[in-house]
C-alpha cells in the first residue's frame, strides 16, 4: 500500500511539472550585428495571379482538387500572426489579391493593417497589379501595370514601394531593371530565375549581387542594385526550413518535456545553411527567402518556427538571425560601402539544366498575346478619348479594362503558361473589360461629333467591330443600296500625323468613298477569299455562339489621313456601278519550266518571285537603290516528346528534335493588283495561307499569315517557323528588342558573362521580340517588325526567323501540368486553334532602319481606332465636327517623341507620360535631345501647374532622386560614370519639356475648368 501511494506521488509530481511549464517569451528583437554573418529572414508568400487556377479561384480557394490554394486565408493569417509579436515581419507584392482582400476588411481591419504598414510590420513590395512577365509584355504594358498598383498603394497607405521583387519570372529584362527598376525609385531588385551556368559562375565569383547598368544610353543614372538567388528558387535556403502546416520540415521541438526535443540540432542546421550561402556573396549579410508559392495560410506556423530560430540562432552565436525585409537588407548592404561587379545587358535566355531552355514561352498561346497586344493599344487610345470627353464618375470607365490588362501581365498569363480554364479566364476578362472601354469610346466620340457643346445631345449610335481581324464588322457589311450612308471615325492616339490604308468587309462592290470635305477619294475593292470566310464563320461562333447570317463579298480599302491625337470622318455610299478601279487578278501555277519573273508593288518598293518556282527571290527599292535577294519559307520544329524520362518541350522549354521544311519546291501563285496596294496569295499547306501586301504609298511589305490547326495526327507536337533569308554577313550577330524599347546585340552561341557550354544550338539562340529583330553587314540592314510577343533568333548569318505557332503533345515538367495544345469547339466540332497575325519586313542602307523601326513599331502598337455610324442619304453630313485634332492646328509631337499616357485621373488631373524613341547613336538625325509644347499639346486649355513624377507617378520625380541610393560599381570612379543626357526642368512659364535619349517623363498636369467638358480643343472642319 506504501509503494502505491509513492507511485501516485510521483505520477503526480510530473504532471505538475508539466501543468507548470511557464509561456516561452522568445527574443525576436535583434537587429544587424556588426561583425557577424547577419541572416535576413524575409516571410513571403509568391502568389501567382492566375496560373494552375484563376485569380478568383486563388483568392477564395475554390477548385482546390488542383491546388490547394486560398489568398485570404494567407492574409487573413498573417495579420494575426503580426500582432502577436511587433518584431515579426512580411512582405506583401501582388496588388490585384490584396485590393481584393482590402474591399473585404471592416474600417476596424483597415486601419490595423495600415498600422502595420506605417510600423514597417508588414511592407508592399514591387507594388504591382501582379509581377509582371519579362519576356512578352510590351513596356508601356508593364508601366501602366505597375502605376495600376502604385496608385492603390499611395492611395491607401502613403507609401511607395522601393524594392524591385521579380522572383519567379523566367528571365529578366533590361527593362525592368532600369525602366522599371531605377526610374519608378527602386533602390534594389531581387529574382530567383537566371541561366544554370551563369548562376554557377556568379556564385563561384560572389557575382550574384551586381549593380545592373541596363541601360545603354542613360547609363549610371538608371542602374540598379540587382541580386540572383543562389539557388533557382525562392524558397527557404534547404528543404529543412519549410513550415507550412502540412510541410515536411522538422520544426524546432523546444519543450525538454516533450519527445523529440532538437534545439541544437536545428541551429546546427541553420548555422551550416548560413555559412554555406555566406560563401557566395559579398559582405556579411544573406537573405533568406522563407516562403513560396501560397504559402502562410497558417502563418503562425511559419512564425512559430522562426520565433525560435531567431532565439536560439542568436543564443548560440555564431551567427545573426533577424526578421528583415529586401529594405532592410539593402540598406544594410548599401552600409558596407563596398564596391559591386557590374552588369550590363539583360538574363535571357534563361536555362534551368542543360536541355531546359525557357524560350517555347516567347511564343506560347500567340492567339492570347495577340489580344492583349490590341487590346493594350486600344486602352491607350480609350484612356485618351476618355480624357478628351471627361472622365465619367458614374461609368463607364476605362478602369475594368485597366484590372484585366494588369492581370493579363503576370507571368504566367501573357507568358502563355497558364492551364487551359485559366488562360480562358484571361481572355474573358479581357473581353469584358474591352467591352466596357467600348462604351467609353462610342461614348466620347458621339460627343466630339455632337452638333450641340459640351456633349449635351448624344443621339449619334457609334458602333466597333472587335471581330475585324476575322472579317467580321457588321455595320460596314450592311447593304447601302436603300439610301442610307455609312460613316466611318478614324482615330488616331499618335501625336504626329499618319495615312494608313483602311480595310473593311463589304457586302457590294458598287461603293464609293468620301472624305470629310464630302470629295470622293482613290479606294479598291478586292474579293474576300474563301479561307477568310471559313476562319470568318468558325471563329464568330466561337466567340459569339452563333454563327454570321450574312457573308460579306469584297475588302474595301481606301487611305486615311489622321491629324495626330484626332479623328477625320470618310462617307461610304452606294453607286450604280463599281467607283474603284477594277481589281486585277492574276494566278501563276508553277509547273517547273522556266517563266518571266512576276514583280509586285506599284510604288518605290518591289518584290520578285521567281517565275520558275513561285517563291520570293528578290527585294527592289528604287529610292533607296537596295537590289538585295530576299527569300522566305516555313518549317517546324519537331518537339522532344520526352516519353524517354528526356526533357520535353512544352509550354515554358523549346527544345526540339529536328527540323522539317514546310510546303513543296514549287508554290502557286494568286496576285490581286490595285491601285492602293497589291496582293500575293500563297497556300503553302492546307493549314498555313500567307498574303503578302505591298502598299503603293510604303517601303515595307506586310506579310499576314494564318497558321493552324496544326496537325498532330502523326504523334508529333510541332512548333512552326517562318525564315526570311537574304545575303547580308551577319557574322553570327543580331540584335532584338527588350520589351519593345532598347535593342540588345545577340551573338549565336555567346554570353558576355561566361563561357557558354553550347547544348541546344537553336533553343539556346531564341529570345523574345515585342518591337522586332534585325541584322545588318557593312552595307545594309534586314528589319522584321511584329504584331505581339513572339521567339526569334538568327540561327544562320543573313537568316531571321520567328516562331509564329506552338501546339506539343507532351507536358515540359516545370508546374503547368498540361501540354500547350490548344482547341476550339464550336458545339461538338472541335479543332486545332488557328492563328492569325502580320509581320512586316523592311530592307534599308546601313544605318537607315531604325527611322522605320521606331516609327512604324509605334503605329504596330497604336493603330488606327475604327468607329461606325449610319446616316441618311439625302442628309448632308449633321456633325459639328467632322475632323479633329486633339493638339494645336499647326503642332505635332517631333518624330522622336511618344505620347504614352494621356490619363484623366479621379480628382480631375491628367497623367502625362511622354517618351523619346531612339537610343543614343541609333539615328543620325532623331538620337538628340528634343522638345514638347505642353501649352500647345493641351490647346486652349489652361495649364495651372504640372508636377514631374516617378514613372509610376507615385512620387514626384525631385524626391526620389534625392533619397535614391548611388552604388558604386568595381574598378570605376563617381567622376567616370557614364550618366546618360537627361532633359532639363520643366519651366512653369514656358511649359516646354525636354526630352534626351530614351528618356521616359511623367507629370500630373492640373489644367483649368473651361465651358466645354473636353480636355483639348478641337479644329472645326467641314
């Protein structure tokens, strides 16, 4: 009985024991120690804004049976897990998630998180809509995407972000570096993803961190603090430190009462991670990135544990654990006062292992880059015409468009990299949001027509064909023959003037056109051809779920002219018989015997076909005197189908296997000849037709061409390429855009930074195009200009290709889980997609191409808005204005400068966003320092004050300069920089802004209230 009454006591001593454990209060305060390895812990989450799942699937955490995602849960989490302990801390990038969760909070919620942000507790970084791609978004996509999230930042919280967070992106541009890095005021940019060997190479050099001098022409002024992750993640530095709930990672077990108690084994741990990354950078500071994908649903598990690595860590010594942020660790970088390598150019092509080469994404989903493409130059121009009417409060509005085209820029979306649903879910907000700004352009223009001021009678029913690019417009297919007039607004978002052809479906030859002075002009009518029409049915069903009930007959062209930031009105009309000259149709069936060569064009620019094969064979300018041979052809590129345990191509990698020439030896030929432009009909196969068009008034040639279904019946995923070929020595170099702004030179097989190990010759040599690509010898130039982001490269001397298609039976392994293979169902036929889309190609003298490439990429990106209206025959005209000009009469924006944004934003100030075009050197003539009139930009309006700001306009421009960090790069001197011309302050008499080499300005313009509700005056012409 003793015994047993001893065993109760002890029973009961240890569960006091344990009942009497007391609350663990860890040390999580400290901050950087001078003379010790510092370990930044940086607690992320990266959040992909729509890939696997849609961006409203990811926020509420819907079809989680593919992943198992929830953004508000995240948020809703770390809130918490910050008020537990004011030392923790967050970084916070993906504004199109947190504005949603944002509109969901109580004021009570909201305020507390503003605390938290004023505290330096929880910080926006990037600040973004989304973490843009950088590969295939344009620049003044990536601008407004990134001014979108920095208004609702400002707005909310008064801050602005200073640290550029691209972590996931597959490649890194110069653009975002010094565009979007040192000119929107970031002082640092991180990012996880740059080539296996380049990264091997930094690391062994402690390389890693540079300072990123992108810039060619601004030079030292634009560079930034630039760091690569040492591994090709995001992610904690080992699989040892992950701690989402349901993670693998031991935690740090410090209760001695509990089993599996490992406190000095995990900072043992720690302290290895440490030292190891310790060795491939410079100074005594490393970050950690602790996160990744979704991750801190339960953030208190992630806190937790860090809680106590911080404790321990810093108990044990040998090295610093804190709680930090990218800001905190560049300044404490920035405080070692040393001296960085530098890096100039950009990170692509970027390869994760030898045969995974991610350049197939440069083209994946060419038809969802397409649309985002237009729809990026039609938001342009809405913004534009919203401005110039008045920005109304009540709707529509322009901003739904703004959300879509935000999102359509994350990395996994124009990017091509999404899942199927997901890419669906892009193309139908962009619809919808194209729908809206619709409303706003039919709404504005009906105003600047309306016969009364100020926009008080809005009877005029303006109509648009988004479906022209399929031959679909049903006001300009409506029979005229019952009296009634079709008047046709062109307008044009450029700031200079411009003629361009216009091209409408009709439904009768007998038409004639007119000009807004009511005199009948030069126009053409050539047949629609019946693969047209096919694609014309099939794809307005797809898109509308029903198909026409009317096929239109004719391509009606005439050329309009357009005075810069403004409209001209055309009139088409019924008449008893044709009124355009009629059209000349000629077919060449190429037998192999020997025929007179056929030459297309009417004007100074001629191409030849050859008259024995039906193939292009030379290019003929007579103003210019090139007489050069010029050929063309299509091939594919068989995708690995990694069925092996081998790579495979899929929507991210390219890797092909073997390449396969398209069509046979000898072509047919179909030429339509008009006054305006000529025609060459090509059908190379059955899914791939090509016109080419020679304008009468041009020195280019448009090539359309429409690629698709791609066959697969043969097992074989294929990737399809077009090659122009001409004789000029190239000498193995090239050059393309970065994100349609700078051109880069490209050498095959080369990298600046290292030596290249040569594993995939042609995947290895793809990079990204937005503007175009050319190559050149010592006496002329080959440019090729594109629709939408594209691959290209030059794999032989005198050769250009882009990869215009992509349709792969086989999933690449890097996340998407889906192979690129894209169909179309219209009820239960369902098809290949087809794609159709222009390139345009230009030869010029050495030295002589970049007026056009700058020029004409401005109208690619912007052209000409259409809008229709009906009206009776026996009415003259009823518009006060049948001709408009958004500036002064007599001024244009000088052929060096850009209009980018012209914005009312809600207080009823204008955003004004203003770029020069040519880099330093790049033109004789145009590569100088130019000028704006903002007193005549803005006619007859008054301009009461104008404010340069940041290039997302979240800052003036004054204050960023002044606190922006100035780090010094290895083996230069300050005095020795290269800083680039910049243009001078902006006098508040004159009103005159300057602009030096790709220099990009802001300003928020604050304009006086006049009787008439538009922004800028109008010409009043009859």
């Amino acid at each position: 009985m003793a015994d047993f009454r001893v065993l109760v006591m002890l029973i009961l001593s240890v569960v006091s024991v344990c009942v009497e454990s007391k609350y663990m209060v860890y040390e999580t305060a400290r901050g950087v120690v001078k003379d010790k390895v510092n370990v930044h812990l940086v607690a992320h989450t990266h959040d992909d804004v729509g890939w696997l799942k849609t961006v409203d699937q990811y926020y509420v955490g819907s079809n989680n049976s593919i992943q198992g995602a929830c953004v508000r849960n995240v948020l809703d989490s770390v809130v918490q897990a910050l008020l537990a302990d004011k030392n923790r801390k967050f970084i916070y990038v993906e504004q199109a998630f947190f504005q949603r969760w944002w509109n969901d909070q109580s004021e009570k919620t909201q305020a507390i998180v503003k605390r938290l942000v004023s505290s330096g507790q929880l910080e926006m970084i990037n600040g973004g809509w989304c973490m843009h791609d950088e590969a295939a978004p344009h620049y003044i996509d990536m601008i407004d995407q990134t001014t979108y999230g920095h208004k609702f930042i400002k707005e909310q919280f008064n801050v602005t972000p200073r640290i550029g967070w691209q972590i996931d992106p597959f490649g890194h541009s110069a653009v975002q570096a010094y565009l979007l890095g040192a000119e929107v005021g970031f002082d640092s940019l991180f990012f996880g993803r740059i080539d296996y060997q380049d990264r091997a190479k930094r690391k062994a050099d402690k390389h890693l961190e540079v300072i990123w001098r992108a810039s060619k022409t601004l030079g030292s002024s634009s560079q930034i603090f630039a760091g690569a992750f040492p591994e090709n993640v995001y992610e904690p530095p080992t699989s040892e430190f992950y701690f989402e709930v349901n993670a693998d990672s031991p935690i740090v077990q410090d209760n001695v009462n509990l089993f599996d108690y490992n406190v000095e084994e995990r900072v043992n741990a720690f302290v290895a991670a440490a030292l190891s990354q310790a060795n491939f950078t410079r100074t005594n500071h490393v970050m950690w990135t602790m996160g990744t994908d979704f991750k801190y649903q339960y953030a208190e598990s992630w806190f937790r544990n860090m809680d106590k690595f911080i404790h321990y860590v810093n108990k044990d010594g040998r090295v610093n654990a804190l709680y930090s942020t990218p800001s905190i660790y560049t300044d404490a970088k920035y405080a070692e006062t040393n001296t960085w390598p530098l890096k100039e150019d950009d990170y692509f092509p970027y390869a994760s292992d030898i045969n995974a080469y991610w350049t197939g994404y440069f083209t994946s989903r060419p038809a969802l880059k397409g649309y985002v493409r237009m729809l990026s130059g039609y938001y342009l121009a809405a913004r534009q015409l919203e401005a110039m009417k008045g920005r109304n409060k009540s709707g529509p509005t322009t901003d739904y468009l703004a959300d879509a085209l935000g999102t359509a820029q994350h990395h996994d979306a124009v990017s091509g990299t999404s899942q199927q649903h997901v890419a669906n879910d892009y193309a139908k907000r962009l619809a919808i949001g194209h729908k809206e700004a619709e409303k706003v352009v039919a709404e504005s223009i009906a105003c600047m027509l309306s016969p009364k001021p100020g926009c008080a009678s809005l009877a005029t029913n303006i109509q648009q064909c988004p479906l022209l690019n399929i031959t679909n417009c049903p006001p300009t297919e409506a029979d005229l023959s019952s009296g009634k007039k079709l008047v046709v607004v062109v307008y044009n978002s450029l700031g200079w003037k411009r003629s361009d052809v216009i091209r409408l479906p009709v439904a009768s030859e007998n038409l004639a056109v007119y000009d807004s002075n009511e005199k009948e002009i030069e126009s053409q009518i050539f047949p629609i051809i019946n693969e047209s029409i096919s694609i014309r049915n099939y794809y307005t069903a797809a898109y509308t779920g029903k198909p026409p009930t009317s096929t239109p007959k004719y391509w009606l062209a005439f050329t309009a002219s357009v005075p810069p930031l403004g409209f001209s009105t055309y009139t088409i009309s019924s008449t008893k018989k044709p009124a355009s000259t009629p059209v000349k149709e000629e077919f060449y069936t190429h037998t192999g015997a020997q025929k007179d060569d056929i030459e297309i064009g009417t004007g100074n620019l001629k191409l030849i076909y050859s008259g024995s094969d039906g193939k292009l064979s030379h290019y003929v300018n007579s103003r210019s005197a090139i007489d050069a041979s010029l050929k063309q052809s299509y091939s594919f590129y068989a995708g690995f189908d990694g069925t092996t345990g081998l790579q495979a191509s899929g929507a991210y990698i390219f890797r092909p296997n073997g390449t396969y020439p398209i069509g046979s030896q000898k072509q047919n030929v179909t030429v339509l000849r008009g006054p305006i432009y000529d025609e060459v009909h090509q059908k190379i196969k059955s899914w791939i037709y090509q016109i080419t068009r020679v304008y009468k008034n041009k020195e280019h040639a448009e090539v359309e061409f429409t690629v698709g279904p791609i066959p697969i019946g043969d097992g074989v995923g294929k990737e399809i390429a077009t090659k122009i070929s001409t004789t000029i020595k190239s000498n193995e170099t090239f050059y393309t855009d970065s994100n349609g702004r700078d051109f880069i030179e490209r050498i095959r097989d080369y990298r600046a930074d290292w030596d290249l190990e040569v594993n995939q010759p042609i995947a290895g040599n793809y990079y990204p195009i937005n503007l175009g690509i050319y190559l050149k010898d010592e006496k002329s130039e080959l440019s090729v200009l594109v629709d939408r982001s594209v691959g290209g490269s030059s794999i032989v001397d005198g050769e250009l290709e882009l990869m215009l298609h992509r349709r792969l039976l086989y999933d690449d392994g890097k996340g998407v889980a889906e192979a690129i293979n894209e169909t179309v169902c219209v009820g239960n036929d369902c098809r290949g997609l087809a794609v159709q889309g222009k390139y345009y190609l230009r030869m010029d003298p050495l030295g002589e191409g970049a007026k056009w490439r700058r020029s004409y990429g401005q109208e690619i990106y912007s052209p000409l808005l259409l809008a229709f209206t009906e009206q009776d025959e026996n009415k003259r005209t009823n518009f006060q204005v049948s001709k408009f000009s958004g500036m002064d009469s007599t001024y244009s924006l000088p052929d060096n400068v850009a209009l980018l944004t012209l914005q009312e934003l809600e207080d009823g100030k204008v955003l004004l966003r203003l770029a020069h075009l040519y880099e330093s050197g790049e033109d004789k003539d145009l590569s100088v320092m130019t000028s704006v009139e903002l007193k005549k930009l803005f006619a007859k309006r008054k301009i009461t004050n104008v404010s340069e700001m940041s290039l997302s306009a979240n800052q003036g421009r004054a204050e960023m300069e002044k606190k922006r960090l100035v780090w010094k790069v290895e083996g230069s001197k300050n005095d020795d920089e290269p800083a680039g011309q910049r243009g001078g302050p902006v006098d508040p008499q004159k009103l005159v802004v300057e602009l030096a080499p790709m220099e990009i300005r802001t300003f928020i313009v604050t304009v006086g209230k006049t009787l008439s509700r538009r922004l800028v005056s109008s010409d009043l012409s009859r």
